[in-house]
C-alpha cells in the first residue's frame, strides 16, 4: 500500500506542475485515474435547430411572398426541406440523449463505447485514430477510427460532443496507446 501511495502522490506532483489552474488539474485528475465520458453539445444542438428552422421559414416565406395566388406551386421550392426528414430520426434520438444527460461516447480501459449507435469496440480491435478532413467543399471534418480485421471504419462527428476537438481526438489516441495492445489490456 505504501509503494502505492507513493506513485499516486508521484502523479499528483507531477500534475500539478504542469497544470496550469485548478481545473487544469483536475483534468488531469480525471484523465490519469478515470474514463472519459462525452456528451452532446447543447450548443450545436441548438445551433442546428436554429439552422432547420430558419432556413424552413425563409424558403417558405419567400416562396408565399412571390406566389400569394398560386400557393400549390410555391410548395415547389420547399421541395429541398424534404431532406431534412432524413436527419429527423438522429435529430430526436440526439435531443433524448440530451434531455436524459445520457453520454454519447465512453472511453474505458477495456473499450470504446458508442451509446449513440449502442456499439463497442476493444482497444485491441482498434488499428489507429485520425482526425480526417471532410472531402469535397463542405469544411470540416470527423475522428476516424480505422479496426484491424475488418475494412469498417467509425466515423466520430465531434462537432456534436462536449469538448475542444483535439481534446477528444488526443483522449481517444491516449486510451488507444495505453490499453490497445494486448499486453497492456492484460495487466
């Protein structure tokens, strides 16, 4: 127990030098003895929501304003908000995630949990993990984690998730690197 202690107040020290304030420390804390957990970002929801509505409204607005008459036709140019009925499903699980405070991504030292697509994935499944930039124009981009057997790939949206990108991006590289071999993940 003694030796134990000694570590632990080793790390303790040590996070502490190199933490910056408080909650730097406890972040660090948290990191060194603890999984990660994210959330949905109540801001991107809200962002989204003011995005689909207004974005409706105008299309809608415009298209009454120049067809008062003909109002049949002017439905022709709402014809793109029926996209938005393919983002619903994900729209509302995403609001019961957080209405519920349920976590969208755990990482534990035996595996990455997707409570959002309800999967789990092995440290040791796992080949790599990179931040790749969306192709085409659209700006951007998502953490992809590559798996070793099979040619999946997940893809992180981590524009909906608590936390700075490169914070979640480093967590999931760090948790990869400590329990991703399976020498590791044994003791």
């Amino acid at each position: 127990l003694l030796w134990a202690e000694r570590i632990l107040i080793t790390n303790l020290h040590k996070a502490l030098s190199v933490s910056r304030n408080q909650s730097d420390f406890i972040i660090l804390i948290h990191k060194m003895y603890s999984d990660s957990v994210y959330y949905f970002s109540k801001w991107t929801f809200f962002f989204t929501s003011l995005f689909i509505v207004s974005f409706s409204t105008v299309i809608s607005y415009f298209s009454l304003l120049f067809y008062p008459d003909a109002w049949q036709y002017s439905l022709l140019f709402a014809i793109p908000l029926l996209l938005f009925i393919f983002i619903i499903p994900e729209y509302l699980k995403t609001l019961y995630y957080l209405i519920t405070n349920r976590p969208a991504l755990i990482l534990t030292k035996d595996e990455l949990v997707d409570k959002f697509k309800k999967k789990q994935y092995k440290w040791t499944e796992i080949n790599r993990i990179d931040l790749k930039l969306n192709e085409g124009r659209a700006p951007g981009g998502h953490i992809t984690v590559y798996l070793k057997n099979s040619e999946d790939i997940i893809r992180i949206s981590d524009i909906k998730l608590k936390g700075k990108k490169f914070d979640i991006l480093d967590d999931l590289q760090c948790f990869h690197k400590k329990y991703g071999t399976k020498k590791n993940s044994l003791s």
